[in-house]
C-alpha cells in the first residue's frame, strides 16, 4: 500500500509542476535526451524518457523518470525525474525564471501547487495535508529555485522537492519524492550532474577545418577561416611552421592572427593554422591542411 501510495505522490507531483509551467506560460548538439539525467547517473533504478513538444520559445524538450529499487541519498528518494527544455535564446530561459519565482513566492502560486497535489492524489490526501516550505536558492546552474514539500497521508507522510533551474538557454526541471525531508541537499548533486551534461553538450565542436587562402609565397599574406563550430565561440589563431613533408610543426611566435606575411625563415617550409574556438563551457580546435613549399 505505502508503495502505491509513493507511486500516486510522484505522479501527482510531475502533474502539478507540469501545471504550474503551464500558468507560467513557459539533430544536431545539443540534445535535450542527453542533457537530462541519464540511466547511468542513478544506480540501481528502472529509467523511462521521451521527447516532449516544445513550448513557444523552445527548440526541443525531453523528460527521463527513475523509480529506485532502494531509497537513494540522506532523503531516502524513491521517485526522480528530470526535464530539459533548450530555447533557442538565453532571454527565453531567463525571462521564465523571473516567471517562475514570482509565481512560487505569491500566495495564488504556492495554493495552486498544493491544490494540484491534493487533487491529483484524490480522497487519499486532503488539501490542509500539503504543506509547501519556503522558497529557496540551491546553488545550481545560472540561477535555481526549489520548494520543498511535505505530504500527510494515513500511510505515514513523504516528502517530494521540486526545482528549476537554468543553464544558459537550457531549463531544467528536477523533482524528487522520498522518504525524509528534501531540500537543497537533496537536488544540488542531481542538478550538478544535469549541468555537467549541459556543459558537454555546449562545448563547442568542430564540424568544418579551417582553409588557407593565399599564396605561400616569401612576402605574400596568408588568410585564414575560422572554420566553422558549433555554440557561437570566439576564436583564436596559431600559425605554425612545419618541414617541406608537412611533418614536424611548431608554433610561429607572434603568429595569432586570422592573417599571416609569409617571412625569409618559411622558404622551404610548409604552413598550417589551428583555429581555437571557445565559450563559457569549453573548447575545441580545427586544424587547417598544410600549404605547398614555400617559394
């Protein structure tokens, strides 16, 4: 019985932060499936996800829940799911945070909540049972927020947590429901994993080399691309000088720039660029192809 009762609190739980983003108005890398908890960061547990549609302003969501064979971390958790949604812009996310906290501090936003649960657990739960805690700031991502809950039930009372939070123009949902009291604790080292995995899927990568245009002449002046990577980074460049086979480069002092005068000391040589793009979660770097020997 407690068990279904558990499975009933997790449910009505998902149910109500579903209808609390709803009055909230809210291919290619990256991939929402694999910024979202995967199967492998909660032992021991049965994992199920699916790609949701996106709301206006986002791109692609996708949502993954765990049922625990064994009450995990100091909260005793039974229950986890986890939810990314990628905007197409930061101002998205941010502007739904602002919407988020207004929402959870107003009185209207805090009894909406607990009237979802009590509803959603039926004659099971009555409305004065679901006591919403204070709203806090767990340190994850960007910027966080999480209402911690207590449910009384004839079985005995159980906890759920409740957290958003935002990594660039990612927004990410996390809920828990366990056997003691959940709150920041409970979700800062789930949300750190979720962040870990936004920050591997916004490093940049390299989809194109960068070309060389000009000729390897003494004298001329060499150009670079950047070449093309994905997540928008900023670039910086390393000429190098390497021998007449191509083998055996080494960095150009001085050489950082998008363009390059071919100097007396590059005569018989051969010349390459790499391109180092990076933003705030990373780097990656092309490399161009070698030039002809140098004349």
């Amino acid at each position: 019985m407690k068990s279904r009762t558990l499975a009933a609190l997790a449910l009505a739980t998902a149910t109500a932060l579903a209808a609390t983003a709803a009055f909230a108005a809210v291919s290619a890398a990256p991939d929402p499936a694999q910024m979202a908890l995967l199967a492998a960061d909660i032992p021991d547990s049965k994992a199920k996800g699916k790609r949701l549609t996106p709301d206006k302003g986002y791109v692609s969501a996708y949502s993954r829940e765990f049922e625990l064979n064994k009450p995990y971390g100091s909260s005793q958790l039974v229950f986890i799911s986890s939810e990314v949604h990628l905007a197409a812009a930061a101002k998205t996310t941010i502007a739904d945070m602002v919407l988020f906290r207004k929402f959870l501090r107003s009185t209207q936003g805090r009894q909406f909540l607990a009237n979802s649960i009590a509803a959603e657990l039926g004659t099971a739960v009555a409305k004065k049972n679901v006591t919403i805690g204070k709203l806090r700031t767990p340190p994850i991502g960007d910027e966080a927020v999480l209402v911690s809950l207590a449910v009384r039930t004839k079985e005995g009372q159980f906890y759920a947590g409740i957290s958003w939070f935002r990594v660039d123009r990612t927004l990410s949902t996390l809920v828990v429901v366990g056997l003691r009291p959940t709150g920041p604790v409970s979700v800062t080292k789930l949300g750190g994993m979720i962040v870990a995995h936004v920050g591997q899927q916004f490093t940049p990568v390299s989809t194109l080399p960068p070309t060389i245009t000009g000729t390897p002449v003494q004298g001329q002046t060499l150009t670079t691309s950047t070449g093309t990577f994905s997540m928008t980074p900023t670039y910086t460049y390393a000429w190098q000088r390497c021998d007449a086979a191509g083998a055996a480069c080494a960095d150009i002092v001085g050489a950082t720039t998008p363009t390059y005068v071919v100097a007396p000391e590059d005569v018989a040589a051969t010349l390459r660029v790499t391109v180092t793009a990076t933003n705030r979660f990373g780097a990656a770097t092309g490399q161009s192809l070698q030039t002809a020997v140098v004349t």
